[in-house]
C-alpha cells in the first residue's frame, strides 16, 4: 500500500497569531503550509524552526522544511520525533480522511532502491554534475522518466528549478550509465532542529540518455518489476 494522504486542519501559534488551516498531511508531514516568497519576506528564514501543531486534539511537534517544484514554492512542515499514542491517532487520522486521489497523479510508479537494494537491480549512486559543481548523491527511488535523490550537507544548494543538469547513475552491481541529461523539477530542503545536519532531495527529471545505457535502464526496471511480481512484494 502507498502512502496515505488527507486534507486535515492544523492549529498552530505563529508569530504570535493563532493560525488554523488546511493542509495535505501524510504521517510524515504537511505540504504547501505557507507562500515561501511570502512567508519568508515577513519572517525570515523558516526552515528548521519547530512549531507545536494541534491536529485533531492532539500536539505534535514538527519543524519546517522547504520544497520547490511545479506547483511553486512553499514551506512544509514535518513530523518529529512521536510517541506511540500520537502515531497512532494521527494513522487514524490520515487513514479514516484518506484521499482518493491526489493532485501529483504520476505518470509511472516509483521504485524503491532501499527496501530491496541488496536481491534487485537498481540504481544506488547519482553523481551530479552541476554549472559550477558536482555533487554525490544517494539514488532513493526511480522510474521511466526520473529519478528522486538525496545528499546531506551538499556543498552545493540549486535554487533554480528547470535548472539542466547531467549526471551519471551507479548500479549496484557495478555498472553505470553516463552522462544522462537531465533538469531539476522538485527541489526540497530539510534541516534537522537544534543540528547543523541538512538534507537536500533532487526529483530529477531524464530529458536524453544515450541508447544503449536507455535500453539498459529499460531493461532494469523490467527486471525490478519482474522480481517484486515473483516475491508478491
């Protein structure tokens, strides 16, 4: 099962004012909480500031991150850490307000490179190479058209979204398709409350691959398909 979505009102204070509003909330956070240009023109910085949220009845802590993509920019917010009865209620939450569908309807299914990176094929490395830098980054899911990646503490932070990029792809079994043309189409920062730790996560969309790495690509999402067919995962 993927992961849920509802459309839950959260409570919060907020530069001193009571905030009530709505929000697409998974058990991992709340997406598109405040404007960024907005938000951060009249309070500065947010990311990483905590905040107490009521949700139905019950406070949770969270803390905001950023996320640009195609629907614009905007702060977050994400769970910290929760005891068992706030996981619970907020499962309940989510599960019993679920949405039908969501507005991200993708047009492939995402592949995990975690759960099953050590029986089935897949791509574990992005080696990024920017305008003026290049940057190694963990591969955590992919499809025909993308890839969604993550490094901590980046010496380079893209703020451009559509921005173009090229970067090669390490499979774990050694082999690696180069040179993949690409652009930056989700952007999403997180830094950790009270640490100086960040995490910067890239969807990156794939605009050209040479032919033969395309066809060896293609032919590992067939075989990753064909694997988790035959384990029922």
């Amino acid at each position: 099962m993927g992961k849920r979505y509802a459309e839950l009102e959260l409570k919060f204070n907020f530069a001193d004012k009571e905030r009530c509003l709505e929000a697409i909330t998974s058990r991992y956070g709340s997406l598109y909480v405040f404007d960024f240009d907005k938000a951060k023109k009249e309070y500065g910085e947010l990311l990483g500031k905590k905040v107490k949220v009521k949700i139905g009845g019950v406070s949770y802590p969270m803390y905001f991150t950023r996320e640009f993509n195609w629907k614009g920019r905007f702060y977050n917010l994400k769970f910290g850490t929760l005891d068992e009865y706030q996981l619970e209620r907020l499962n309940v939450l989510v599960n019993d307000n679920s949405l039908e569908e969501v507005p991200w309807r993708r047009r492939y299914p995402r592949l995990d490179t975690i759960t099953h990176q050590e029986k089935i094929l897949a791509p574990s490395v992005a080696v990024i190479h920017f305008a003026s830098a290049m940057e190694v980054y963990r591969v955590l899911n992919f499809t025909l058209d993308s890839c969604l990646v993550e490094a901590s503490n980046p010496n380079f932070e893209s703020m451009e979204l559509g921005a173009s990029a090229v970067f090669d792809l390490c499979i774990n079994n050694g082999e690696e398709l180069n040179q993949i043309n690409a652009r930056l189409m989700r952007i999403s920062l997180e830094k950790f409350p009270d640490m100086d730790h960040k995490l910067l996560s890239l969807g990156i969309k794939i605009v050209h691959m040479q032919p033969q790495d395309l066809e060896k690509y293609r032919s590992m999402i067939r075989m990753y398909c064909e694997a988790l067919k035959n384990t029922g995962s």
